[in-house]
C-alpha cells in the first residue's frame, strides 16, 4: 500500500525550484536578497561575501583550497545550495574543470544593500491615525482563531455551513490537493488531507502558501511578484500598522487573502485603512525547524489507551476524532480512547501510525512532555502493531495475527517480505 506524505518545503525551496529568468527578477528586489543571504548555511554565506567584488570567475580548487580537510561536506552543501538558488552559476571546460561566478543582479543588489543599508519597503503609521490597534496577545489569538477557522473548513467540507468567509474559489486553491470531489458526491479528504491535519502549524502554513504560489499564474498574477511580496512581508513589524494605499491593487487581493488565513488584520479607520502583519506573515523566511512559535502541548495518553486533551478548540477535538474515539467534551477537557477500530479508520483514511505518535508526542501536555517516554511504550508499541497489520492487509499479505495483541507477532506471505522489511525499517526510524 503506497505511503502519501506532505512535503512541506521552506520558502526557499520554493524559491529555488523557480525558472532562471523568474529567480533574476525576483533579485532586482533588495529585500528577496537579503532574505536568502539570511537563510544560507553560514559556509555559503561567507563564500557570497568573500566573491561579493569579486567580477571574474573562481576556480573550484581555489575555493577547495578555503576550507580545512573536515569542512569538505559543509562546502559541498554549500556549493549546491549557492547554484540550486542560481546565485552561483557552474561552468565546466573542455578539461573538466569548474568554476564559479556570482549572479550579476544578486551581485550588484546585495552590494547596494550593504553599501547604502535597508530601507524598508514602507513606514508604519503614526499612532495618532491608527487608533484601537491589537496588542501582541490579540493579535496572536486572531491569527490563530483565523487559522483554525480555515483547518474546520477542510474538516467539514462536505457540510452545508461554512465558518468562514473565504471565497470558494480561494478555498479551492488553498485545498488543492487535500480535498477530492467525486460526481455529485460532496467534498472529502484525501489521504494527503488527513496527514496535513496532523503536521505543525509551519509546516501546514509552508503548504498552503506553496500551493497559493504555485497556482498564482491561474489568477493572474507572477509567481516572481508574488514570492517577492510575500518575502517583503517578513521585513515588516508584527503588530504595527501599514498604510493600504502603499500597496498596489494585485498586493491588497493578496493582503486580503493573507487575512483570510491570519497572516494579516485588516482594520478600518474613519479615513484610512491599514493592515497589520501577525507573527505567522513576519516569520514567512523563517526555517521550519524554528521552534520559537509552537504552541505548548495539550495531550495526556495513559497506559490503558485513554486520551485527555486539555483543550477549548474544536479543531483539537475534530483531529482527535481523527485517529480515536471522542467519548465526550467538556468546556475545556476532551476525553476518548485509541481503539482498535479507531485506528483501523485512521489507516483507511491514508494516516500513519508513526504520524499518530509523532502527533501525540508534538502535541503532549507539559505534565508529561518532560518524560521519556512521553506517550507510554505499550501505546506506541499498538500503534505500531496495528499499522503494520494495515499495511500488510494493503499488499493482501496478511496470513495470521496474534490474538493477543500484546505477543505482537503476524504472519505475512514470503514474496512480501522486502516490503514487510522496508516498512519496519521506516518506523524504526
């Protein structure tokens, strides 16, 4: 049974899958430079600064000959991330033997840029015209409220009311590829859907803005423009606010579907109207291994397979539902179990049983995030049982399971047994 995963690049990534011609013009913006000077490993970026006035190629050996002996693989990253962003470009003679020369436009901008300093793309707003703004604390619960508002929407799809006001032709775009239709029937997850409920809050963001620029060309906007706006955003102060009549018609549709996902807050004074950018819109460049915004844990599991949940959100309470059985919710308490039959509709669904523990895990109460483990062993141990029975079944390989499910032992077909091995190899892992 073939495993679908959400790959959930960072920006840039995306920025380096760009065709040649879109990535020079994306350069000629000071700020995407900056951006990506920032994000490089720091090899790379002493390599950009030391060739910065450098006009003629450099040979590789010579480069070689800039790291000690035990720093050859970070310079080998390095390179490859320099050309993957084409802000180095690689030339092989007759001889086999390359060199490297600096990006002309990267070259130029980023030595304005240094040389002159940042001037940022807009001023905030004096206070005297912007009244009432959000505090920090407000502005973080509105970006998240916005959030968990559109993940309701992708769980409920195939209900009548829809909690939110985004327009269908944007939800569509924003669940491309987590939701499928067929005929008349209504919406339903995908197996890639079910999975993207379970990952961070990063990296659910990365996605849906991967996709939104992927399909910017559709709505008539370039995908070079929009990645540049929306790097720009991240030089921006959370919780300041911004003049809307600075942006351009394309840049406020994108601002209003940025707030339709928490990104921004849109406010309306007597004259002017402002946007205000929240942490999830300046933290756009931010790798996804920044820990800095994650949210503090809520699950409790016990050893007798009972689940608490120390949560208000009805979206925690329907991703629950996900994977286990929902036995009642209190105002701020929800409490289940993970059954066998639960777990058998998670796996129908396309979810993991490492996906369920890396859920667990993430997302496990303070009380017990300090232990090791932090989801008792005889829990995952199941977990994993039943996930290796599932996809046995998938392959139709599966002979004879163990009755009792603490034994943990099954029987599959010999011809399966490479898969059976790849699977559990996987899980150790």
């Amino acid at each position: 049974m073939p495993q679908v995963r959400i790959i959930a690049k960072n920006f840039m990534d995306m920025v380096a899958t760009l065709p040649a011609m879109k990535l020079d013009k994306l350069y000629e913006n000071a700020f995407v430079c900056e951006a990506i000077l920032r994000s490089l490993p720091p090899l790379a970026k002493k390599y950009v600064l030391q060739m910065l006035s450098i006009e003629v190629p450099v040979t590789a050996k010579s480069m070689e000959e800039w790291v000690l002996p035990d720093g050859v693989s970070k310079h080998r990253v390095a390179i490859d991330r320099l050309i993957q962003l084409r802000i180095f470009t690689e030339t092989v003679d007759r001889k086999r033997e390359a060199t490297y020369t600096v990006n002309p436009i990267f070259q130029t901008n980023l030595k304005k840029l240094l040389v002159h300093g940042v001037v940022l793309p807009r001023e905030p707003m004096p206070s005297n015209i912007t009244v009432r703004l959000p505090s920090l604390e407000d502005l973080e619960a509105f970006a998240l409220e916005q959030w968990e508002c559109f993940l309701l929407q992708l769980i409920n799809s195939s209900q009548i009311e829809r909690p939110s006001n985004i327009s269908s032709s944007m939800m569509k775009t924003f669940q491309r590829g987590l939701l499928c239709q067929r005929d008349r029937e209504a919406p339903r997850l995908t197996e890639s859907g079910f999975q993207f409920l379970l990952i961070d809050t990063n990296a659910q963001l990365w996605y849906i803005i991967r996709e939104y620029i992927s399909n910017s060309e559709e709505r008539g906007l370039d995908s070079a423009d929009l990645i540049s706006f929306l790097l720009e955003l991240s030089f921006h102060v959370t919780g300041e606010a911004y003049n809307i009549n600075t942006l351009n018609e394309r840049q406020k549709n994108i601002v209003k579907h940025l707030a339709d996902l928490g990104l921004i807050k849109l406010q309306q004074g007597r004259k002017d109207s402002w946007f205000i950018p929240t942490k999830l819109a300046t933290n756009l460049s931010v790798s996804l291994t920044d820990s800095s915004s994650r949210k503090q844990g809520f699950v409790v599991v016990e050893t007798n397979f009972r689940l608490y949940a120390y949560s208000t959100s009805n979206l925690h309470c329907e991703i629950l539902r996900l994977f286990s059985r929902v036995e009642y919710q209190l105002p701020n308490l929800i409490v289940g179990a993970i059954t066998k039959e639960s777990l058998y509709s998670a796996f129908e669904n396309g979810i993991t049983a490492d996906q369920i523990i890396s859920f667990l895990q993430q997302n496990a109460h303070p009380r017990v995030a300090e232990r090791v483990p932090s989801v008792p062993e005889n829990v995952t141990d199941q977990d994993l049982l039943e996930g290796t029975s599932d996809f046995a079944r998938g392959y139709n390989a599966l002979l004879w399971e163990e009755p009792d499910s603490k034994k943990m032992r099954l029987v599959v077909k010999a011809e399966n047994h490479t898969h059976m091995k790849e699977y559990l190899s996987r899980q150790r892992q």
